[in-house]
C-alpha cells in the first residue's frame, strides 16, 4: 500500500504511516496533477493548499482514507468521498490552542489598536492619544461555535472578566450554563447581545455569508468581529460596508474567501479599524507537529484494518458515541450479514431491537453495522462510510426499538429483515468479555460463534442424519471445525421434529455439496453463509 503525503506536512507523519504503508512525499498539486497520480495511491494527506475534489476522489481507485491535517475539511469534497466509501479524517484537537490563543491575540491587538500603535513608534512618531483603545473587562463576547476551540477561547474570556454568550445548534443550554454562559437558542436572538464576536464554525451551507448586511444590522452598534474559523463565513463585501460606516467598529480577520487571490479581497484597502493575518490560526510549529502527527496515527490504523477517531464522514462512529457500544459492533455486522444471505426476496424494511445495557446507549454505530452487513452481501464496496447513504438512495427503511427486558445476557442486538418471500431474525449477544456469540436463528435457540464459514442445515430430529452430512463434507474435503445442533426455542426435540444443524468448516462448501446434503432424506435444505469476521 501507498500513503501520498503533500501540502508540506510535518515529516513526521510519514514515520508514522510508514508502519502500514510506503509513504511518498510530494509538493503541493493542481487537479489535473493530482488526478494522474492519485490512482495508485490508498491513502492522501493534505493540509488546506490541496483542493481533494470530485474529479480526483473518483480518480483515486484505491482510496481507502483522506486526512486532513487541520480541523476545517472544506478544500475536500465529502459527498464524492462518501459516495466512493472513502473516510475522511481531520485533527479537530491538535491545533485547539493555536487556534484559540490567536483569537484572543487578535482581539485584544484590535480592541487595543496594538498593530498601528507598533507601526507609529517604529516610525518614530509618539500618537498616544491616536491609539486610545477599549477594555474587554465587563464586555459580552457572543461565541459562534462552542467546539473545543470555541470553549478554550470561552475560558480565556471569562478568566478577563467578560459576559459570554453562545450560539451553537449542536450543544446545550445546560452544558453552557455550567460553562458559565448564557445559551442563545435562537441565532435571530443572538446579534444584538455581544460587544465581541468570534467566530468558530465550520464553513457549510448553513453558515456561508453567516454574518451579512442583515445580520450585522441586528448587531450593536460599534461590534467588534473576530474570524479565525473559515473564509466565506463573512461576507467580506457587507463586512467592508459596515466598517466604513462604523456600525462595526473593528474586525480582525484570519482567513479569506480566496486566500490565493487576496491581493484582490475587498477589505484590503481598509484602515486602522481593520486586521489582517495569513491565515496563522494553527501556525504554530507545536500545532503543525500535533495535526501530523493525529491524521498520520489514524491513517496507519485505517489501513492496518483498525478504526479512525475522527471521521467527518462518519458521524455515527465519533469515538463518543462508538466506545461505549464498540464491542458489540462486528457481532452486529455478522449477524446483518448472516440474515441477508438466508431471507428470500427482496428486502422491505430491517429492524434492530436492542436489550438490556445498549438500551441506554446511542446505538446508532450499530445500525451503521447492519446496514454494512446486509448491503454488502449483495454489493461490493459498502463499507460503514457509504452504507447508510446507500440504504438512503435504496430506500430501506431501519427502525430501531430499545428493551430493558431482562435476557441471559447484560446486552443483546437483534436484526429482523422483512422481506417479500422469507424474511430471518438473528440475535446477537457478549456472552462474556471479547466472547460473541449468535444465541437465536430465526425460532432456534443457539450459542454458536461466528466465523468465516458457516453451513445452516434444518432436518428431521432422527438417528444417522449427522453422521450422512458429516459424510458428504468429508468427500469433499470440508473439515467440520464444530457443530451445534439446536432445537426451536431450547426445547428437548422428540422424534421427527425439526432441528438444525449449525455447523463451522474451515473452507467453504461448494454448491455441488449443498445439492448432495440437501438430497439427504430428512434434510429440508442447506444453506451456506460466508461472514466477514
């Protein structure tokens, strides 16, 4: 395997990744370049010069993972990765106090008019009285973003004596009053409050020309505005407007909606009541070691078959919420898989039941393991990056009920697919640590463990039929390495009902074999299932 590292990345990354793969150093590209590389490579890292767009992504046949070495994944296209089942990763911690301590820098510097100030005495004048500044003591700074680098600049405020207060969808009124905040629910109700902007969230549809001549209009007059978040969240046209009018009184911006054209961005021929840096938020040499080193760790585990801490792309396996039920993950894979070979028809609609401790869990990382597990007995490619978008696209429908039930085992996950012929019903269960084992087939207790190969064969419950199938896997070759023979609901089966044999072979079972046990008299059918475990 091959990892293309570009964008100058710390060279410690690729003493990472060589642990999994070769890693090949190369300058920063244009599309067309990248597109006549890529397609030998398994893995890219990138910084923000690097533009990972459809047309690559597509040209990337043997992509496996993006990393970006940063937060902000703008400069790559996540519905093409998605769609094409690549991961993309970032480092939404390595560069956290960068980030923040350049914020606060910034704000202060123009609350103080340090820059000018520095600028004049250089000169050789001595303006005190030209560069009277504000004190942030008493003031309200309203946070856009309460990410981790949103909180780190939260508490730097408080620790000055600021108000604070927060605007962010994605968190709560509780846990910013703990903070020591006020949580604004609605953004309409947010404008009017601060005396201090900053903004830290990721560029999306949502938040592109976020602040604007109308929103800035709801604001204070005389706001001061910080950006070292994204270009483009700011329309810098409205923004320019707004300066010059003196509703807002100073910004401090870091980052630029075409930052390899700024000679043309319209706030450069602004005065004093406006800051300019390149970009500097996560330019520190401790943040650029910490990106690499985090992207670098989670591509070298990707590709060494292990699992990414901070996938996008993959919002249901965020190590919150996949820890607590990561256990439990690939049972519900083999499972799903298990069900999808064995139903008949087409597939309606799938139902996942959880029981005991995963009903008080967010199971949603399970359901992506099911969803993987059925669509790709029948698809290449799926993994749990595209499988919940594939099923979208196919419109399956998955309900998921939870059950405090009390079982013989402290939790459990059952998958039911509902199909036009036959659909199955497979549980899965810990039976102890690291221990996992299918303990229900469709009306059939069981404990069996799943492995690669596994044969279903229901049959009368009569003397000779064992040793008759045991017989014909003999002949061709297929080793039995353990086999488990249950009756319907745990029962004690008399004479003449049915029973299945579920069995385990070391290799697999030829059709030409499934045709000869199924012409056994007393057998009802064999069915071969092939699980990825």
């Amino acid at each position: 395997m091959k990892v293309l590292i570009t964008d100058k990345i710390n060279e410690k990354a690729a003493e990472i990744v060589k642990e999994a793969a070769e890693p090949v150093v190369l300058p920063t590209m244009d599309e067309d370049e990248l597109c006549s590389v890529i397609g030998e490579y398994d893995a890219l890292l990138v910084r923000s010069q690097t533009k990972v767009t459809k047309k690559v992504i597509e040209a990337g046949k043997n992509l496996k993972i993006i990393g970006r070495a940063g937060v902000g994944v703008d400069n790559i296209d996540l519905n093409a990765a998605t769609e094409n089942g690549i991961i993309v990763v970032n480092s939404p911690d390595g560069n956290t106090h960068a980030a923040a301590e350049h914020t606060v820098a910034l704000m202060l510097s123009m609350a103080r008019n340090i820059p000018d100030a520095v600028q004049s005495v250089k000169s050789g004048l001595w303006e005190r009285s030209k560069f009277t500044g504000v004190e942030v003591f008493g003031k309200t700074l309203g946070v856009i973003g309460f990410g981790k680098i949103g909180q780190h600049v939260a508490r730097v405020a408080l620790a000055l004596g600021m108000n604070l207060v927060v605007s962010d969808p994605y968190t709560t009124k509780e846990f910013v009053e703990k903070f020591g905040g006020k949580y604004i629910e609605n953004i309409n109700d947010f404008w009017a409050m601060p005396d201090f902007i900053t903004i830290h969230t990721p560029k999306t549809p949502e938040t592109t020309h976020l602040i604007n001549k109308e929103t800035i209009a709801k604001m204070k007059d005389g706001v001061r505005i910080v950006n070292c978040a994204r270009g483009g969240i700011i329309d810098e046209k409205d923004l320019k407007d707004a300066l010059e009018s003196g509703k807002v009184a100073s910004a401090a911006i870091d980052v630029f909606e075409d930052e390899k054209n700024i000679q043309d961005c319209v706030l450069r021929d602004l005065g004093k009541n406006l800051l300019m840096t390149p970009h500097l938020g996560a330019s520190t040499s401790e943040a650029q070691i910490n990106v690499a080193l985090d992207v670098a760790e989670q591509v070298k585990n990707v590709l060494s078959g292990g699992n990414a801490t901070s996938a996008v792309n993959i919002p249901s396996l965020k190590p919150q919420k996949l820890e607590p039920v990561k256990d439990y993950m690939s049972i519900a894979e083999n499972i799903a898989q298990m069900a999808a070979q064995i139903c008949k028809g087409n597939l309606k609609n799938i139902d996942i039941e959880v029981k005991g401790t995963l009903a008080d869990l967010d199971v949603s990382p399970l359901e992506t393991a099911v969803l993987k597990g059925v669509l790709s007995t029948n698809l290449v490619g799926v993994n749990y990056v595209n499988a919940p978008l594939i099923a979208k696209s196919r419109e399956i429908a998955v309900t998921v009920k939870k059950s405090h039930q009390t079982t013989d085992y402290i939790g459990s996950i059952t998958v039911k697919l509902n199909c036009d012929k036959e659909g199955a019903e497979i549980s899965g269960a810990m039976i102890a640590e690291d221990i996992k084992r299918i303990v229900k087939l469709n009306d059939y207790n069981t404990s069996i463990k799943p492995e690669k190969f596994m044969l279903l064969v229901p049959h009368v419950n009569k003397p000779g039929m064992i040793a008759q199938v045991a017989t014909v896997l003999g002949s061709y070759n297929v080793n039995i390495s353990r086999m488990q023979v249950v009756q319907k609901s745990g029962k004690q089966a008399s004479a003449n009902e049915k029973s299945m044999m579920i069995i385990n072979t070391d290799n697999e079972v030829s059709k030409e074999a499934l045709d000869k046990i199924a012409q056994i008299d007393g057998i009802y059918e064999a069915e071969f299932v092939k699980l990825n475990v």
